[in-house]
C-alpha cells in the first residue's frame, strides 16, 4: 500500500494533468473560434468595405447619371418651345446654362462610375456597353449644343429658323441614343442591386455563422470553466489536505525529537549560526545546575560557566591563544558551523564554576550541523565522562600501588631465602 503522501502527490498530479489539458483544450477551442472569428470579420469588412467604396458610389453615380440625363432631355424639348417666342436668345442662355451645369454633374458621375472596379463578367460588359453608348450620346450634344451657342447670340435672329431645324434634327438622333444609355443605365443598376443582394445575403450567413459561433463559444468556454472550478477545487481541496497531512506528520516528528531530546542520557544543546545557546535537555540542566531557560542566547562558555569564558574583553570564543584557543568544544562548533563537517567522540576536558565552586569535568563531545528555520544550526552532544576517568585514574593508582607491594614482597621474600637460618 502506498504511503498517504505518494497517494495525495499522485491525486494532485493527476488534478493538475487533466487541468492543464483542459485549459490546453480550451486555448485550442478559443484560438480556432478566434482564427475562424477574425476570418469571417474579415469578410465582413471587405464587404462593408465593397458596400461603402463601391456598391453605393456606383448607385449614387447611376441615380446622378439618370437624373441629369433627364434634366438634358427636358431642356432639349424646352428649345422646341422658343421656335415662335419673341427674344428668345435670353432663354436660349438660360437652357445651355442649365445644360452645362447638368453636364458638370453628369462627366463626374461617369468618371465616378468608370472609377469603380467591377467584380463580374456581366458588369463589366455592361459599363463597356455603357462607356460606348455614353461617348456616342455625348458627341451628338457636344453638336448640339455648338448649335445652342448660335441660338443663344441675338445677331443670328434671321437664322433662327435653321438653326432650331438643325437642332431638331439632332434632338431625334440623340432620343434613341437617351433612350439605349438608359437602358444601360438601368441594366447596371439592376446588376449592382443582385450583386449587392447577394453580398449582403453572404454577409448575413457570415453574420449567423459568428452568431453561432459566438454562443457556442459562451456554452464551452462556461462549461470548461465551470470543469476548471471543480478540478482547482479538487486540487486546492487535495493540497490542503496533504499540507495538513503534512504539518500533522511534522507534529508528530517534532514531538518525537522533543521526547527523544529530552530522555536522552547524553547533553544536548542546540546553538545559532552565532553560536548561541536555544535550547538544552535535562542533562545539560543537570550539569550546569540550571533550569533550562537560564542562560539562553549566550555562548557555549558562559552557559556552562567555563572559568575561562570572562577572560576575553568580548566574550567566550574571541581569544585565540592560551585555554579558550584549545577548547575542543569551541573548535568542534566553529568546525560544524564552517565546514558543516559531522565531529564525533572527541574527548575534551573542562573547568566549570558550578554554585561557586570550581569543578573539572571531562566531555565526549559531537557535532552535527543543521538547517532549522531557514538559517544554520549545530545540535552539540556532552557525555559526561568524569565519573568514568576518576575510576581510570583510580585503577591506575590501584595498579601503581600494587605493583609497589608486590615489588616490596618480593624483595622481602629475596632477602628472607638469603639470610643464615639459626
């Protein structure tokens, strides 16, 4: 069975695998939805576009092409009139000037008109066929209108006659031609219209289709987001989970280390990256004969009261030379805390004041650096040794003793074997 910590990482894994592919699904949906958008706006706005630039221009030039055609025509028929009128040169001017104005609107229109691309066969056919119609319409009343020039000057009065037959008979040339542009006129203008028709047909499928797609997009964009919730919910839910897992096992460990910190048969004391004292056991509390809040934050000398701690102006551990620069102690903190090396079982002697009074005490010191709390730290083990060196040295005077008297007795006992017997 797998441990809860590999389980609850293989479910958040899990999680995050299917929420990052649907987050990948649903990038993918939106840049197709949007490449798709952006093709159909696309259209839509070369139609609009064709709407503005060509499509109406055209049906604004036809409708001024047929209006002044027709205004041409009027003031053709209006010559007609004067034939009998008295003084009539002063009419004439006012016919020709209307003519030239209604030319003026009927050459930019054409030009206008000419200017439009055309998109189809047929449209381009008709404005061939209007382009021809238009140039013969116009040369026939470019003569007209030399002849209404005359007409217009009083000193021709006597030939008035001629020249308004003249004019007749060029006005029933250009009715048939008046009458044929017209109807090109109007085959154009119906052309535009389908064509229009039909791109403003494709335009509202193009419409519908974004309609469509826009909704569409709404609908899976909501349900994969709603999908989305869920799973980050799960995740979210599942992290916790194990995050409280987590502190509750890291509980139980501290717990554990506190218990084994405290029922160890050795010294322990914790020290800061300065080398200050956090944190002892009991049997370091028994060693110095204080509580273990006493003393905290101080260096390793003066918490255990070394005789030697007070020596340098600043404090234990800034004197090099003399006792406090062969202090074991002090070499295997600074050893640990530079080098992060492990020390083990160096033995080591010290002098301590304990309640006033000066005692020697003999050490097996460890060091082992740690990372607590983001900064290092160095867990130091005392086994006090003394007890266990007193016997040795009272062996020692043991053997040293009996060696003597058995060197004393054999003496003795040579001597008794060489003295005379009575």
């Amino acid at each position: 069975m797998k441990p809860l910590s590999d389980r609850s990482s293989h479910a958040i894994w899990a999680v995050d695998f299917k929420t990052t592919l649907s987050f990948i699904a649903m990038v993918s949906i939106i840049l197709c939805v949007g490449m798709a958008g952006f093709g159909a706006v696309s259209m839509l706005q070369t139609s609009l576009k064709n709407f503005g630039e060509n499509r109406i221009p055209d049906l604004k030039a036809l409708a001024i092409l047929n209006q002044h055609r027709m205004v041409i025509r009027g003031e053709t028929f209006a010559v007609s009139l004067l034939l009998h009128q008295e003084g009539p040169a002063e009419a004439f001017a006012d016919i020709r000037k209307h003519q030239q104005q209604a030319w003026k609107n009927i050459d930019e229109a054409w030009i206008a008109l000419r200017a439009n691309p055309r998109q189809s066969d047929r449209g381009k056919e008709l404005l061939q066929q209007a382009e021809s119609d238009y140039n013969a319409w116009r040369n026939a009343h470019k003569r007209m209108d030399s002849i209404l020039l005359k007409l217009t000057d009083p000193e021709n009065h006597s030939q008035y006659n001629e020249l308004h037959r003249q004019y007749m008979e060029l006005t029933a040339e250009t009715l048939p031609l008046s009458n044929t542009i017209y109807l090109t006129f109007d085959a154009l203008t119906d052309n535009n219209i389908a064509n229009t028709s039909a791109m403003v047909e494709r335009s509202l499928g193009i419409a519908g289709i974004l309609q469509k797609g826009a909704i569409f997009s709404l609908l899976l964009g909501t349900g994969i987001s709603i999908f989305l919730f869920i799973l980050s919910h799960k995740a979210r839910n599942e992290a916790a989970r194990q995050r409280w897992n987590a502190h509750q096992d890291l509980e139980r460990r501290r717990a554990n280390l506190q218990a084994i910190f405290d029922t160890a048969p050795v010294g322990m004391i914790l020290l800061n990256g300065e080398g200050k004292v956090r944190h002892i056991n009991p049997v370091v509390s028994g060693i110095t004969g204080m509580p273990g809040s006493s003393g905290m934050f101080r260096q390793i000398g003066e918490f255990l009261n070394c005789i030697h701690a007070h020596l340098p102006a600043k404090g234990c551990g800034y004197r090099k030379e003399g006792p406090c620069g062969q202090c074991r102690i002090r070499a295997a903190l600074e050893c640990a805390l530079d080098a992060r090396k492990e020390i083990r079982a160096v033995e080591s002697a010290h002098t301590l004041s304990i309640h006033g009074r000066t005692e020697n005490f003999f050490f097996q010191i460890s060091a082992a650096p740690l990372f607590l709390d983001g900064s290092n730290h160095v867990l130091l083990t005392l086994f006090d040794i003394t007890g266990h060196k007193e016997t040795e040295a009272e062996l020692r005077s043991s053997n040293m003793m009996l060696e003597k008297t058995i060197a004393h007795a054999s003496v003795l006992a040579r001597k008794t074997a060489l003295s005379p017997r009575d």
